[in-house]
C-alpha cells in the first residue's frame, strides 16, 4: 500500500457515548466515515492508554485508521468533525475528556499552510498547546512525533509512513520514545 495521498487519521475517546463505550463508538465512528464517502483502508488494533495530559480524565481507548477521501484536506478535516458531531463530541475544553476525537495527522507527505507554519506550532511550549488551537489546518500534526498513543496505532497501519519534515517513519519516530512512555499503551 502506498501512503502518498493516504489519510493518517488517529482515533480515540474516553468518555461513553449514552450506553456506547468507546471501543464501540471508535468502531461506529469508522461505519459513519464509510456512510459519508471515506475508503477505509486499514485499521489498527484498539488500545488502552493513560489520559493526556496525566490526570485529565479515564484511560483512552486509541487507534488509527488510513483512509482516503475525495476532495482537499479541509474537506477530510469537516469530514472528521461531523463524524465527531454526530458522536456527541464538544470541545469545551482542549485536551479534555470526550466521547470522540478524530485527529488528521498526516495527508502523505503534504506539509500545511506551509512548513514555517508547521515549525511554528512544533516548537510551542506544552504551556502554550494548552492554551492554544490553530484557526487553521496544521499537517502533519505538529505533536505526532512525541505521542506513543499515536505512534502505537499508527506502527499497525502505516509503520513506513516517512514524515515530510523530520525524515523519519512512524516506526522510527516511535523507537525514539522512551520505553516506559510506549508501554503505556496497551492492547485492548
């Protein structure tokens, strides 16, 4: 499988949706992108993993799925955010506990709005991702590199997938992760 225009998109949640857990709701989430014109190529396992940041609510369960979808990036975003909708997803609080979360993290090797705009949101203080968000689409995501709850799933689906800055494949990024911050993710 080729990754050139293969949409990274990691999956998870930490909040029930109603009665629906949220293995489920991810398993519901991947159905509803298919209803809406998604190619749904390749699904991770399912993981448990510690909420981020620490403290910030119940485990998570993640995954990560490669699809393709028709259209621009910001066409695959709104798609990702009404799914999120229709799942009873609020974005009250960033990082906070939800009932879905569905993150674009790479579009192949597209770098966007440019890669002075992405090196600007890599190098933010953990201080500052707190308090910001991007009013604009930010690929690949700026964080992928540093998240064993992203790496983890990605290594399933797409381990060769080189990133368009660093250089590096997902299964590279992930073995630059301290050990103890891998194993804290969990195989459901």
């Amino acid at each position: 499988m080729t990754l050139d225009q293969h949409c990274l998109i990691a999956m998870g949640g930490n909040l029930p949706f109603g009665e629906v857990s949220p293995d489920v709701t991810l398993s519901d989430a991947l159905a509803l992108l298919r209803e809406n014109g998604a190619e749904i190529l390749a699904v991770s396992r399912y993981f448990r993993t510690p909420a981020f940041p620490a403290g910030a609510g119940p485990d998570f369960v993640n995954a990560a799925a490669v699809l393709r979808y028709p259209g621009p990036a910001e066409a695959v975003l709104a798609l990702l955010h009404r799914v999120e909708a229709a799942f009873g997803r609020r974005r009250d609080t960033r990082w906070g506990q939800r009932t879905l979360d569905l993150d674009l993290i790479a579009i192949g090797p597209q770098i966007l709005p440019d890669r002075a705009g992405f090196e600007a949101w890599r190098g933010l203080s953990l201080k500052a991702q707190q308090a910001r968000a991007p009013d604009h689409l930010i690929l690949p995501h700026p964080r992928v590199h540093e998240r064993a709850f992203v790496l983890v799933p990605l290594a399933d689906v797409a381990p060769d997938w080189v990133h368009p800055v660093l250089g590096r494949t997902v299964r590279q990024m992930l073995d630059d992760l301290p050990q103890a911050q891998r194993d804290e993710v969990k195989v459901l």
